[in-house]
C-alpha cells in the first residue's frame, strides 16, 4: 500500500488543479529541448528550454497567489528568501548572475506551488515522468556525449546531456521522488538500483544513510529485522569486493581530517597519489577547493559576510574556476549567512512536513547531496523534488487530520456510551 493511502474520508478538501499536469508537461519540454540543444549544439534549442523554465516558475507563482489555502510556513519562506536573496543580488549587483539567483529562489517557489494545489498524481503525470526518465537514457544510445560539453574540462565526466554521472544519479532520483505517491517504499529499493547501475558509491552511501535514519527513528518491531536485513546486506556486499572503493575513501577522508589543508593543497597530484595510493583523490580536491573559497569568503568584510561575494562567483574568484562542489557552502560564499540561515531552516521544515517512509528517506538523499555536489543548478531535478515534496506534506497533513478526526469521533462516541451505560 502506498504510504499516502487514507482510510475514511479526509477533513481537508484537496482542490482540483492542473497544475502539475502542466508542470510536468512543461519539465518534459525542457528536457526535450536539452536532448536536442546537446545533440545539435544549437543554441535556440538552449534558449526555449530557458524560455519555457521561465514560463513555468511564473506559472507556479500565479498558482501560489491564486490559492486560498493557508500556507503560511511555505509562503513565509518564499518571502524571506526573496528579500534576503534580493539584498544579496542588490548588494553585488555587478557581478551577481540573476539566473543562478533564479534557480536558487525557484525551489522555494515549487515547494509553496506544490503546497498550494495538493492533490493525487494523474496519469499524464506519471507518463510524463516516465518520459523524462526515458530522454537521457535515448541521448546516451543515440549521441553517447555532448556537443556543448566536449571541449569541457571535464568532458570524460559527462554522462549523457548531463555535466556527470553524479547529477545523473539525482536526476533519476528525483522521478523516483515524484512516484512516491503511488509506490511508496518500493522506491527505495530502486533508488538502490540506481545507485548501483550509475556506479556511484555517494549515491548508494548517502541511500543507506538515508534507508538507516528511516529504521531506527523512531525504533519499532520492525526496525530489528530491517536492520539484520542491512547487515546481511553489507557483508555479502564486504565479502565479495563491493565496498572496497568506500573503504578507500572513507581512508583518504580519515587522512585528509588528519593533515593541515594548506598542507594539502600545496602538494602535487603525484605526491598525493604516492601518500594514498589511489589515483581517486576527489576528496582531497574538494578540500582544496572548499579551503579556497573560505579563504576568499573569510578575508572580505562584513558586507560580503552577510550577503556574499555574488551568485554564481564561485569559479570566477578561485584558483580551480570551478563551482563549489557544495551546495550548503555555495549558498554561504555567494549568497551570505543570511540565507544560509534561511536554507537550512527550509530543509529541516520540508523534511519534518513529510510522511516517514520513501520521501524522506530520498530527500535525506538529496540533503546529503548537497555537501559534496552542485544540485542547485539542475533546474528539472529540484523542481521535481521540491514541487512534490510540497504535495507530499499537504497529503501527509491530510491524512494526519483524517486520523486526528477518526480518533476525536471514537472518543466522542466511547463518552456518550459510558454516560448513557451511567444513566
């Protein structure tokens, strides 16, 4: 049974609306676009993909103002965000990119969109979901690399029309997200699947995090035997060479908490090799890189310290010229504290409005994807997650208020039966 499925009749009414019909029908479009702007290299496919984002966040806006439900969490932190978000734009204002402070504010206007409607997924939706898993998968058969990529640094770490294998994996993991509604915690085994054929030990790390925290909180009869399922699990996984590269890994993180960053950074790529022994210093790299970007953060004054050094900055200020590789840390540097303090907050309110089960365990996914990747910037993959994680909380509520009613009436009818037994 799906985790939303609700027994008796619910107290609140979830109005009818077409919006993620046409939310998803329009997340298809840019897709579509993608496929053909990375096969082609033609940039008008690149700039209706951008012109039917745009179309789509102000659509979710009209649906948010247009709704009559008293949302006042989900509504307060767009406002906040917005005010914070536009200091911080006004503030650096000839370096700031409005588009990367646009994807940033569009995952607050999803989730207020989602919030706002509600509502069971059609069968457009899920159709439309299936395509979207479909198109990067017909890239890969058909093209195999990109155009706009292939002059890219790292043009070997593309995978299909997407910058890496990693945002790869969200992406897949956010239409996993999006069906939870009608598979419930069958997702969870998929999202292990996808982990596992995308070949990327993060993902299935941060899954088994995720699946773990989901078990034993709250501890329940069930939790024993889900968790000698897990350890079973890890050590057929252990004994026949799965979980080597983790194991390496977690060495090098254990080395690099051990070393003085400057240390690190001023090494070269042979040095570090020779110390670990593997070429897989992706770790270390990021350290480097993070150590990098507080530098630059930390030795400006109060001005940027509040509201950053400039959304999308990051690579144009550092050493690497790259992106944070950091979400949390991104957010910090080019935005400042003041929105970290809103985006933080915002997660842990999205994560507790949540039913337990497969959406929080792959939104636990996403948060702890957020420290070592850039997600932000993939437009599709958080307004999946956001627009129906705001659906998933309505539907939740519902069913909380079904029960609480359900209760109430029993406890109603068990009084009125003791006064009459007492008469």
């Amino acid at each position: 049974m799906s985790e939303f499925a609700i027994e008796g009749r619910p107290t609140v009414a979830v109005p009818k609306s077409s919006y993620f019909s046409t939310f998803c029908i329009g997340l298809l479009i840019v897709n579509l676009c993608a496929f053909l702007y990375h096969f082609l290299g033609a940039q008008v496919f690149n700039a209706v993909g951008n012109a039917v984002s745009l179309a789509i966040i102000a659509y979710s806006i009209q649906i948010i103002m247009q709704s009559k439900r008293e949302e006042g969490a989900a509504k307060g932190y767009l406002l906040v965000a917005l005010v914070t978000t536009t200091l911080s734009v006004i503030y650096n204002l000839q370096v700031a990119s409005m588009t990367d402070a646009l994807k940033y504010l569009s995952i607050y206007v999803f989730y207020a969109a989602g919030r706002a409607t509600g509502g069971k997924m059609k069968p457009i939706e899920l159709r439309c979901i299936v395509a979207l898993g479909i198109v990067p998968i017909l890239f890969l058969l058909t093209k195999g690399s990109s155009k706009v990529y292939e002059n890219e640094s790292f043009a070997s770490e593309v995978f299909s029309y997407f910058p890496n294998a990693n945002t790869g994996v969200l992406y897949f993991s956010a239409l996993l997200f999006a069906v939870t509604q009608l598979y419930g915690n069958r997702v969870i085994l998929f999202q292990f699947i996808n982990a596992i054929v995308m070949n990327k030990l993060g993902a299935a790390v941060a899954t088994a995090v995720a699946s773990c925290l989901w078990i034993v909180m709250p501890i329940r009869s069930s939790s024993i035997v889900a968790l000698i399922a897990v350890g079973v699990g890890g050590a057929v996984a252990l004994s026949v060479g799965a979980l080597d590269r983790g194991i390496a890994t977690f060495d090098n993180l254990m080395l690099v908490f051990s070393m003085d960053p400057s240390a690190i950074a001023s090494m070269s790529y042979k040095q570090l090799v020779t110390m670990t022994g593997s070429t897989d210093l992706s770790a270390f790299f990021r350290l480097i890189h993070w150590t990098d970007i507080w530098n630059v953060y930390s030795s400006q004054g109060t001005g940027v310290f509040l509201f950053g050094y400039g959304s999308g900055q990051t690579a144009l200020v550092t050493y690497a010229a790259l992106v944070a590789h950091n979400d949390y840390l991104r957010i910090l540097v080019e935005y400042g504290l003041i929105n970290l303090a809103i985006f933080a907050p915002f997660l842990i309110h999205v994560y507790r409005s949540l039913p337990v089960g497969a959406t929080r365990v792959l939104f636990v996914v996403l948060c702890i994807y957020f420290f070592s990747e850039n997600l932000l910037d993939n437009f599709t993959s958080m307004a999946l997650y956001f627009a129906y994680a705001g659906r998933a909380s309505v539907m939740h509520g519902s069913r909380s208020g079904a029960q609480v009613s359900v209760r109430k009436r029993a406890r109603y009818i068990s009084r009125e039966t003791d006064e009459e037994e007492f008469v």
